[in-house]
C-alpha cells in the first residue's frame, strides 16, 4: 500500500519558520507510518583488525589484545612477553559515512544529505589500548596473564525510509585482568579467565521525529544511560592432535558470566538515572588448524567458529559463523575469511616495536545474514617494546 506513495522532494518545500517545519515533520511521520524497526548489529565490546580481516574468527586464533573480550586461554599462545605503550584503531568507518561527513562539511543541508541516503548506516568506532602488558607462558613457566586499560567508542545510526532514527551509540573504558596456565603433560590444555571492571555509556537505539515533534531533547541524560560493572569471562582450548605438521585445535568461551547488566558497580559520574544497553552473556567455540612453517610461509592459520551465541537476539545462527586464517612471510602477514557470509581481507605489518593491520569486512546489520550489509574499512597502529 505504502508503495504507492508519491516522494515529496526536500527541495520543493520551504521552511517559513520554526513552527512550519515541525507541521511539516509531522507530516512526514503521519505519511509514512510504515513499520519502524533498529539497526540489529552485533553490538562487541571491542574489535579487533586482525580477527575483522580474519572473518572474524578469534576463539581458537586470538593473540594478545584480542583475548581480553573473547578466550582468555589463548593469553597462553602469546609467542613473547610485550609491553604495549599504546594501540590505537583511529578509524573504523564506511564509504557512506565519509559521503555523508564530506557532504555536510561542505556546506550542503545536513537534513537533506541524510534523508537523501536514507536506509545507509553511519558506522565510527574508535578504539585505544593504553597501556597494556602481556607475560607469556613458557616451556617452563606455564602460566600467563595480561592487563590493560581499554577505551571503546563506537556509533551506529541510520534514518529509515518511515523516518524513524536508529541511534547505537557506546562508550566503554576500563581495565581488564587475563590469567591463563596450561595443562597436562604436554600442555595440550589451556583455561583462562577475564576480569572487566567497565564504565559504560549508551544511547537509546531509537529516536524519531515524533520525539523531537514532542519536544524531546537531544542531549545524553535524556536519550541514553550509564553504568558500571565488573564482569568476567572464562575460556579453554585443547589440542586434538598432529597430523604432518598440522596441529588440530579447539575452543570456547563464555562472555559476561555475571550477565553484563552494568548494575553491580555504583561508579555513575553523569548522574543519568537510567542503565545502559546490556552486554549479555554470550558464548563462542570453534576449530582450528595450525602449521608453524609451510613452503615459504610461517605461522598459518585457519579456522570455523560459532561467536556471540545469545548476543543476537531474534537473529539468524547463519549471523554466528566465521571462517577465516592468516599466514605470515617474512614482516607481513596475509589474512582473508567470511565473516556472516560477507569477504573480509587484510594485510599486517609487523616492525618489531611498529605494527600495523589494515582490513576490510562486512557486518551483518539485519537479523539474517545477506539482508544488510555493512561494508567498513578499519585500522590499527600499535607501538611495542
């Protein structure tokens, strides 16, 4: 029915006043009273580029930073101790985002950009690990541990073709405490838990116009929430066997044991009065399978992996699968994977006390995978001694 509903161009309408235009977003919110629904993205505490080129695999592949949200056991394959002065991820975004950021920059109506794009996500997210350090198992010290201060910003928002606004916004800081230690014999099994201690501050997923038409106000207090909370996260993997050089893996891990509600802490500055968006208990596994030196390649990788398991709800399981892996040559390394279906690729440099990891991958922001996809292209630059 909506179908036949004739668009009225922006540009045929002028706005006499303040009270004229709010009868004129009246009446685009009484025209198009299609249903409303929010951007369905998996909503990560922390991503990295490395696991984002790799399809997203991180249970039974991830190293260093990687393993403060995800398996803490594998904080016992870190190949050497490190001290991270800083790793930063200055950019995460989208061709739209920078379309949209260009366009109202220069100068052109910032209502008429965005309605003009209408049904495209505006994806950012910034990321810092400042500072963090990494104590690796040995032959004979079997036990590992990791601690770092993260900061995570990320932002989600997308103006649907009913007007409706979709607004994901997050900040998240804390430090976390990864402890791991092997096992058996011939160390084939690793446990590991994290400790978070999070401050976190989110925006309600949905703002319309009827709320601005209302008079609803624009600022944090009103739209969003704050809480704090520690939380933990405990992880495993077990090696099956070899096989001609090649070592069969597996993996799990549970996210959020005390729920990742932010409730438990009663660290709240803004004085908000309102909680958060949750970060539920999730739970992840996989396989994978390694070789240390093939032809002229070391250290490769490659693995399947079922993530964010209740972290998705009302989702597809297809919105759950990563497949993915890496391989090195001499400083670079080469990754590639499916992340939700969509191709992810990436390049990694590593200086020694230098790193940097470029990746491109696709996210899934509708319940099942193959109904939106969400093309981002991210960074990461880490200095290391």
């Amino acid at each position: 029915m909506f179908s036949k509903i004739k668009k009225i161009p922006l540009s045929s309408i002028s706005f006499g006043s303040y009270g004229t235009s709010r009868l004129f977003l009246c009446s685009i919110v009484l025209l198009f009273s299609t249903s409303v629904y929010a951007l369905d993205g998996i909503i990560r505490p922390y991503q990295s580029v490395r696991s984002a080129a790799m399809g997203g695999v991180r249970m039974t592949t991830g190293l260093y930073d990687e393993n403060f949200f995800n398996n803490p056991a594998r904080v016992t394959a870190n190949p050497a101790s490190e001290f991270t002065l800083i790793q930063i991820t200055p950019i995460e975004t989208t061709s739209n985002t920078i379309k949209e950021i260009s366009s109202i920059s220069n100068g052109n109506d910032p209502l008429k950009s965005l309605t003009n794009n209408a049904g495209k996500n505006i994806h950012d997210r910034l990321q810092i690990v400042l500072p963090a350090f990494y104590w690796a198992a040995t032959e004979e010290r079997k036990l590992a541990f990791a601690l770092g201060m993260i900061t995570s910003l990320q932002i989600d928002a997308d103006i649907r073709q009913s007007y409706q606004t979709s607004l994901d916004g997050i900040l998240d800081i804390g430090p976390t405490l990864t402890i791991g230690r092997k096992f058996l014999a011939h160390d084939e099994l690793s446990i590991g838990i994290n400790t978070h201690l999070t401050y976190r501050v989110g925006t309600s997923p949905n703002f319309s116009l009827v709320d601005y038409v209302r008079g609803s106000s624009l600022g944090i207090k009103s739209i969003g929430g704050e809480g704090s909370m520690i939380d933990f996260d405990l992880g495993s993997t077990y090696k099956l066997g070899e096989w001609n050089n090649f070592v069969l893996s597996m993996g799990g891990a549970i996210q959020n044991i005390l729920g990742g509600n932010y409730s438990n802490l009663k660290f709240t500055p803004l004085k908000i009065g309102s909680l958060p968006p949750a970060q539920p208990r999730s739970y992840g596994l996989g396989v994978s399978v390694t070789r240390s030196s093939w032809v002229f390649f070391t250290d490769t990788a490659l693995a399947f992996e079922v993530t964010d398991i209740h972290n998705n709800p009302d989702g597809s399981v297809f919105k759950l699968l990563h497949l993915g892996g890496e391989t090195h040559w001499k400083s670079f390394a080469f990754r590639a994977g499916l992340n939700q279906g969509y191709w992810t690729a990436g390049l990694g440099i590593d200086f020694r006390f230098i790193t940097l990891d470029l990746a491109s991958y696709g996210e899934e922001m509708g319940l099942n995978a193959g109904t939106l996809e969400d093309r981002r292209y991210t960074l990461n630059l880490g200095l290391h001694i």
